[in-house]
C-alpha cells in the first residue's frame, strides 16, 4: 500500500513539474506585473516551442514579448549597451529585438506577429501601415488596440480614437478596476481642466470613459510621454491657447524633455480658462513646482494662490469617489495586482484626511478613513500593511 502511494506521490510531483514548465502567454507591462526571473523562464520555454516548430507563429510572437520583458525587469546597468552585454550572458536564449525580428521576417513573413513587432516611430506612417496590416489580419486581437489609440491621438483623429476603444471595451481589454480608478480620477477635476498623465494605466482608461460613456469629455487629458512628439505637442498647445516651443523642448534626454513640457505647461496656461491636475504617477516631472501643487484626492491641483485642499478632499471621497471596487472585487482579474498597486494612490489623501477627521473629533468619519486605507494596504506587500497600521492607528 505505501508502494502504491508513493508511487501516486511521485507521480503527481512529475506531472507538476511538466505543468509548471509549459510556456505561458505574455502580456505587457500595464496588464500584469510579474518578476525577471518569471520572464527568463518563458524565454527559455517559448525558444523551445520554436524549435519545435520554427512557423510557431505564437511561438515567435511570446518570444519576442519575453525577451523584451526580461530585458526591462533585469537590473539597472550602466548604459543600455552595458545592461544588454550583462543581460544577454545571462541566458543562451536571451536576444535582443533586432536579432528576434530579423528571425521573425525570415521565418514567418508578412504575418500579424512579424507586422505588429516591426520597428516603430510615434508619428511614422509606415509604422501604423505595419500595425494596420496587423490589424486587418487579426482584428480581434485586442492587445494592439493601445497602439492603434495612441496613433490617432497623435494625428487627433478622435473619431477612430472613439471606435477602437469601443472595440477595447467590448473585449474586456482594460481591467474594471483601472477604469474605476479613471473614473475617480475624472471625478477630481474641475470643468474643462487639464491633466497631465504619465503612464498607460492613467492614460488609456480616462480615454475609454471620454470614447465609451462620455464621461467628462471637458478634460483634456495630457500623456507627458506624448507629448515630447513635436507634433502632436503643436496640435496640443493650440488645443489650451498657449505658445507653442517645440524646437525648445526637442533637445536633452527623454525624461528632460518631458519636465521642461510640464513646466512651460504650467507657467503659461491661463487657469482660469484651464484649470490645471497633475496625476499622482506623473507627480515626478513637476518637483519644482511643490509649493504650488495641492493634493486633492488621485491628482494635484497647481494654484498660484492658497486653495483648503481638505475641503477638496473631503468632498471627492465622501461625495465623489466610487470606492466600492477597492474593499471587495467579484471575479477574475489579471491585472488585480496592478489595480491594488494603482490603489495606493488613495493613501496620501485618507492619511490626510484620516488625521484631519481625528484633530477634529469626528472618529466615525476618522474610522472610516481607516477601514479603507488598511484593506487598500492589505491588498498589496507586508511592508504596506505594516506602514498602514503604524499610521492609521
């Protein structure tokens, strides 16, 4: 009998281990957040499914997306050239994308995965013809749906904007949970406001509630990253009435550009026409204007002059904020570890107003702060949870 059921045990651990080798499909960044080593691993196991079949055009496609994911999660290097030498004597299968492309384009030509990983240029019209292409060969696949929004951002083709983010909609491409943040964030900001984002996550679910419920089309909703295209950063400026210096912000690194846009955004707006938000994940590229910047829930406010930003607050999350989503979630989520991280945007306001509620004796409302800030804690890291109970005591 012991036998038998050792040899059931070492059966099930066999079959495990083949389980746990089987490649799995990979997603951006904004969708889910998983680990270097996790990326190194799929590397290895999608090279494997090639060689078995070097047509695997699914094979080729998460290849491609891992070797690229792996090379972003390995550790900060030197220059990029430095980081590349190191990243690729890690592992025997780690390429860089030049080589995987050229491997695609030989292998498997004029193909959705060799169309949809060919170089790209923001404004390019090659590029889009390429993602075009991708797009009539697949026109389900939902991932490209991101690429083909931004291109018709950049050129303000808004009406194509509107029908891909129905079509992202409608294929459940963005979770519900970063739209509910969109939302909140949305509802921070005073009529025909700017904001400044930074990142996807921020970006594209605010797009989707203008396109999909015209919810707040007043926002002008500003990607940092966007706008260091010298085009569309024109076509932006006329938008909010300012000068427009494109050669000005052309020069320095990437990251520069985008703190000197930030700046000459805020020191020539009118606020008066255009009220003006900077999202909490593009907080970074407005340091030098700390003084003028007031936190009032998912975004700052910039003010010349003193605003009660704690009447702000309490208004958005007594009044304003859906929060429901951030306590309890029905359902599956892939992106549900990205949605708690976004979530610990709320923190800075409920400590805020947390510590306000309590200098005012008004422990019911003081409580709730805490209720929501603790399960938002709890939802992420250890180290969260314990920061959330030292302060919210």
């Amino acid at each position: 009998m012991k036998k038998i059921f050792f040899l059931f045990l070492l059966m099930s651990i066999n079959i495990g281990s083949l389980i746990a080798q089987k490649p799995e499909k990979i997603y951006s960044f904004v969708k889910t957040d998983k680990s270097h080593e996790f990326y190194k691993q799929q590397v290895e196991l999608w090279w494997k499914e090639i060689e078995k079949d070097i047509k695997n055009e699914d094979a080729w496609y998460n290849y491609y997306k891992a070797n690229r994911n792996s090379f972003y999660t390995f550790k900060e290097v030197g220059s990029n050239l430095e980081k590349e030498q190191e990243w690729k004597q890690e592992s025997a299968y780690n390429k860089n994308l030049d080589e995987i492309r050229d491997q695609i384009k030989k292998n498997i030509p004029n193909t959705f995965t060799d169309y949809v990983t060919r170089k790209r240029s923001p404004l390019d019209n090659e590029t889009f013809d390429n993602i075009n292409k991708a797009y009539n060969l697949k026109p389900d696949a939902a991932e490209i749906y991101p690429l083909m929004i931004t291109h018709y951002e950049l050129i303000a083709n808004y009406d194509k904007r509107k029908e891909i983010n129905k079509k992202m909609y409608e294929a459940n491409e963005l979770s519900s949970g970063l739209i509910n943040y969109g939302y909140n964030v949305l509802m921070t900001l005073k009529p025909n406001s700017i904001l400044l984002t930074y990142g996807d996550n921020e970006t594209f679910p605010i797009w989707l509630l203008q396109d999909v419920y015209n919810l707040r089309k007043d926002v002008i909703v500003m990607a940092l990253p966007m706008l260091t295209v010298k085009d569309y950063r024109t076509i932006m400026f006329n938008k909010i009435g300012i000068p427009n210096n494109s050669s000005k912000n052309d020069n320095g690194t990437f990251e520069e550009n985008q703190y000197e846009i930030a700046g000459y955004i805020l020191s020539n707006v009118n606020l008066n026409e255009h009220p003006v938000y900077i999202s909490l994940g593009a907080s970074h590229t407005v340091k030098n204007f700390e003084s003028n910047l007031y936190l009032v829930g998912l975004a700052l406010e910039y003010s010349k002059t003193n605003i009660d930003n704690i009447a702000l607050l309490r208004n958005n999350f007594e009044n304003k904020y859906a929060l429901d989503y951030t306590k309890i979630g029905f359902g599956y989520d892939i992106s549900a570890s990205i949605v708690n991280k976004m979530n610990t945007n709320y923190f800075p306001g409920i400590l805020k107003l947390y510590n306000y509620y309590k200098s005012a004796g008004d422990i019911g409302a003081a409580e709730k702060m805490k209720i929501i800030g603790l399960k938002i804690a709890e939802k992420n890291n250890q180290s969260w949870s314990d920061y959330a109970k030292s302060v919210l005591k």
